[in-house]
C-alpha cells in the first residue's frame, strides 16, 4: 500500500474534526496500522482513493475512529499488579490520616479497571477498619465508552477475571449479565476527558494510567507524563503500563517497583514546565466614551461631550446602580449614592450585599429572578430603609441591560417617595415568595449542575482507559517480537559458537587455506598459508590479485577465478620456490 506520513496526518486531521476528538497526538505509526487494516478491507490501494472515501462517507471516518479507539480491557488486569497495590500501596496511602482518599483512573475504557480499584480499596479499608471517603475518577476520551461504564453492566465473558467470592459481594445476575452494585457504583464518577488537552485533577493520591502512553509521540508522552505528576500529592504514586516508564521526570518521581511501574512523587512542583492549556476568558465592560482622535478638533469635541455628560450625571441623572448577575457593583451615580453605601476604593470589585440595606439587596435578587423568568412589572412599591439614621421610604425598578455580552447586568433604578405600610406588607410577602421560588429554582440548578458536574468528572476519567486498550495491544506485539528476538538470538549465539569452533579446528591444522568471498576478497586464512602467499592479518577483505606468492609456475589467481566461472574443482600439485611439493585445491 502507497502511504505516506502526509496522508496520515492529513487524516489524523480529517478525524479530529469531524469526530471532535483530538487525533494529532496519537503516534503516526498507530494510526497507520488502522488506516491500513481499513484499506484493506475496503480493498483499496491508494491513500488518496482511501482519503476520498473518508471524505464522502462520514461512517467510515467513525468506524477507523473506533477502530483506532480499541478497549483491551478486564477486570483485574494483571492480578499482580492489584496485589502489590493492596499489599504495599494502600497501607502507606490510609496511614496519612486524610479523610478522603482520592484516585484517578485515566483512559478507563469500559470501566473494568476503575470498578476493580474500587472493589480492591473497598476489601482494604474493611480489612483494616478504615472509614475514610473514597472518591475515585474514571476518565475516558470515548462517549460510548463512558456510557457503558456508567452502566456498570458486563457480559460473562467480560467479568471473567472477577472470582467467585468478588462475584457475590459485588455484582447482581441480571439475566445472562453482571451489574456492578450500586454501593461500588457509587464511588466511581466517570467523565469524557481528553488527557493530551484538558486540564488534569488535583491533589490526587494514586493515579492509574496503564498502557495508554504508548501510543502517544513522544512529544505528547512528556505532556501527559506531567499531567499526571501534576495532579498528585506529594508522596502520591502513578502507575503505569509494564511497557511504560517515566524517566523523563525521574527528578519528580521516585521509582518503587520496575516490575509492576510504579512511581511515587517526591518533589513539591507542579510539573508547570510542561502543562500548556488552553484557557480563555473574556471579561466585558460596560460602554465608555468614544477615545478622542489625534487631532485638535477631535480633542474639543471630546472635552464638550465630557463636559456635558458630567452636568446631565451630576444634576439629572437618576439614582442608579449597575451590577452583573453575580451581584458584582460596575457603575454608581452620583444621586444613588444616598441610598448605598459609598466604595472607598474604586479600584476594588464590591457586592451589592455588601453595600446596600438588606431589604434592597432581598427585593433586588426578587426582581432579578422574576425578570429571568420574564414576568413584569419590575417596579415595586415602597419600603422602609433606615440610612443614616434616617428612615425613608424607597421605590425600586430592576431593569435589564441588553449588552453584547456573555455576562447579564442589570439596572437597579432607586426613587424616594412616601407610601403606606399596606404597601410594605404586600411587598414584603411578593419578596417573601419570590426568595421561596428562586431558593426552590437554586436547589433545583444545584441539582442539574452536581450531575453535570459528575457526568463530566467521568467524561473526564473514560478518555485514557481507551489509549490504555491500544496500549495493550501493542504490548502483545511487543511481546511477540521479544519472543521472535530471542530465538534469533539463540541461532546467533549458535552461529558464533560454531564459527569459532570452525575457526580453532582450521589453526590446528597444518593445511594452509585461505577462503574467499565471490569477488576473491580474502575472508580469512589458516597460518600456514602465510609460507606460500605473502599476506598478513591486516589483509583481509583485500583482493586476492594484489598478493605475490612463493610457488613456480602458477597463477593462483587465474586458477582460482577459472574455478568460480566453472564452478569445476581443480586439483593440481604445485611446487614452492624450496623445492617443497605441495597438493593445490581449489
């Protein structure tokens, strides 16, 4: 197949955006074997044909993205690894005396792994009598993946490294399935999370990040090594995939265990170095003046127009707060200031709460939650407010801004009038109800906002159990191609040791031979050739031509490229310059 590293990266590129997932860190040579196992299919030859294809069909760009996203995954994964976790890990992880104990499974897949974290820690504390809150992150990049560890169901086959004991204590049949019961769903939180992009947890205590690595460049391997560092504890601990290592930030972690790989962190940085995330925000001001232009009559005009609106503000201006919708104060004019309390450092953010009378700010959230949800008047009657010492009777109107903003803001409009208590009591019970209605709204976003939060959590924790799946796949290669080394290994160490027992048997022999190569360079020669032809140790690989040689009457070079044109053996007896007889074969 015809492919080169622009097609892949134009593909790569392809994937990312449409699919809305980051391809680009992903190792050229990973996404190759995919594109290629595709082609193959699809029994095309050519990248471009294959990229044209991608173009027209958006499911094939799915189906290479799931097949790039492989989940290779069980529970308890490598028996051992859990083992030593349980044994030397968790002991020192509970003895600190924290009260919540959190972990981080990054590239969860499917959950398998988180959910046998979660089992193993729940057999820890009540073996050892701990009551410390647990809380575990499970992170995938894959939406499907999550929802089905969300789900917490598996078949027969996928539980198969679960035992029997586990089985019980943890699981309800449902049918021919397996549920994960709700006491161990219930400490895991799952989230879509891109490791290579977004921002990692914090003040973790053993980050899980097995056999996903390796399918990173190398580049994005340190980027997301630092990520993982970054969100530990000190003394936290990170453990990786058997094929994985961490030596490029082996001055902020410590190696415990080479066989299992398992790091701990030793050093109180941040890994700051190496996070790079992309984080934007924009904050919008209220209109100001129009600055004035360079030159002189810009300078007149602007000065006039200030002036003016200093007379309108100060003499006609009614008496008006502006505040955004966290209450935050942006703007005061000069009459409202004898209804609130003055800033004495304009250079600060101050709350309403904090400057105005507590009636003001009640009516004020009343009318605000009432505009958002688009009821009206937003002009109430009076209330008594004491300023100063002074009681007077205040009116107030919230009006909303319209803004070319993300932000809201709002007008609060203040006016003294006199009214009746009547008046105060009706306004009181509207503000009594509409507290009632904006508490009941706030538990009810409380709510929305904890399970949005959740579901992103474990957005956050699916992303890297998928790599790991990938990762678990080229660990079987590797293994295979281990295996395959150490026979050619083997057969080389034979090779060598037969060639050496060729070469001893030849040098205590008394027949001098030399052996050349097709070109009659000489390869090597016995010591007692060194009598006949005039060659010495530093003459191999030089052609056999260039020696003179001690016998009479013969071309030994001539004969020897006649027997490699007739590939015919020659025998002939030869006499040396001493008048010794010798036997020549070739």
């Amino acid at each position: 197949m015809n492919i080169e590293k622009k097609d892949i990266q134009y593909i790569k590129t392809l994937l990312t955006t449409v699919l809305t997932v980051d391809f680009l860190p992903y190792k050229d040579s990973t996404v190759m074997r995919r594109v290629e196992k595709r082609m193959t299919a699809l029994q095309l030859t050519e990248a471009k044909d294959y990229i044209n294809h991608l173009k027209k069909h958006e499911q094939e760009l799915r189906i290479l993205g799931e097949d790039i996203f492989i989940n290779v995954t069980d529970f308890f994964r490598d028996p051992h690894v859990f083992q030593k976790i349980k044994q030397k890990i968790l002991p020192i992880i509970f003895s600190k005396k924290k009260r919540t104990i959190k972990f981080w499974v990054a590239g969860c897949a499917t959950g398998e792994e988180a959910y046998s974290l979660a089992i193993l820690v729940k057999e820890f504390c009540e073996e050892n009598n701990y009551t410390h809150k647990i809380k575990i992150i499970a992170t995938d990049i894959k939406e499907e993946a999550i929802n089905k560890a969300r789900q917490g169901v598996y078949t027969i086959k996928e539980i198969l490294g679960v035992n029997r004991q586990r089985l019980r204590r943890f699981f309800d049949r449902e049918g021919d399935k397996y549920r994960i019961k709700k006491h161990i769903r219930s400490e895991v939180i799952f989230a879509i999370h891109d490791i290579t992009s977004d921002p990692p947890f914090a003040r973790v205590d053993l980050v899980s990040c097995r056999n996903l690595l390796i399918y990173l460049d190398k580049e994005n391997q340190q980027k997301v090594l630092a990520s993982l560092v970054f969100a530990l504890n000190i003394d936290g601990f990170l453990l990786l995939g058997k094929s994985e290592t961490a030596i490029d930030l082996t001055y902020d972690l410590k190696s415990i265990s080479n066989v299992y790989k398992i790091y701990k962190r030793i050093k109180n940085t941040r890994t700051t170095r190496r996070l790079n995330f992309d984080i934007s925000y924009q904050d919008s001001l209220l209109p100001v003046l129009t600055p004035p232009n360079e030159n002189e009559q810009g300078m007149k005009e602007h000065e006039l127009a200030k002036s003016f609106q200093q007379i309108i503000h100060q003499k006609y201006a009614p008496a008006v707060v502006i505040i955004d919708e966290q209450f935050y104060v942006k703007h005061i004019t000069r009459p409202a200031k004898q209804y609130i309390d003055t800033p004495e450092d304009y250079t600060k953010i101050y709350s309403l709460t904090t400057l105005a009378p507590e009636p003001v700010t009640a009516l004020v959230r009343a009318a605000i939650s009432e505009i958002k949800k688009g009821k009206s008047p937003n002009t109430y009657p009076p209330i008594p407010v004491t300023y100063e010492n002074e009681a007077k009777q205040i009116s107030i109107a919230v009006e909303s801004l319209v803004v070319e903003s993300e932000t809201s803001f709002y007008a609060i409009i203040f006016e003294e009038s006199r009214a009746n208590g009547k008046a105060s009591t009706d306004v009181a019970k509207r503000i009594n109800l509409a507290l009632q209605t904006q508490l009941a709204d706030t538990e009810e976003s409380l709510r929305k906002t904890i399970e949005k939060l959740e579901n992103t959590n474990q957005n956050l924790l699916a992303s890297n159990e998928e790599l790991q799946s990938t990762n678990e796949e080229y660990i079987s290669v590797n293994e295979e191609l281990q295996t395959i080394n150490s026979e050619y290994q083997e057969t080389i160490n034979e090779l060598s040791i037969s060639n050496k027992d060729v070469d001893h048997l030849l040098q205590s022999t008394d027949i001098g031979t030399v052996f050349l190569d097709d070109n009659l360079h000489i390869r090597k020669f016995t010591n007692p050739i060194k009598d006949l032809i005039n060659i010495d140790d530093i003459d191999l690989k030089r052609p056999l031509k260039n020696f003179t040689h001690n016998l009479r009457n013969i071309d030994i070079y001539k004969k020897v490229k006649a027997v490699l044109d007739s590939n015919q053996a020659i025998e002939k007896e030869v006499v040396s310059e001493d008048g010794i007889h010798y036997l020549m074969r070739a």
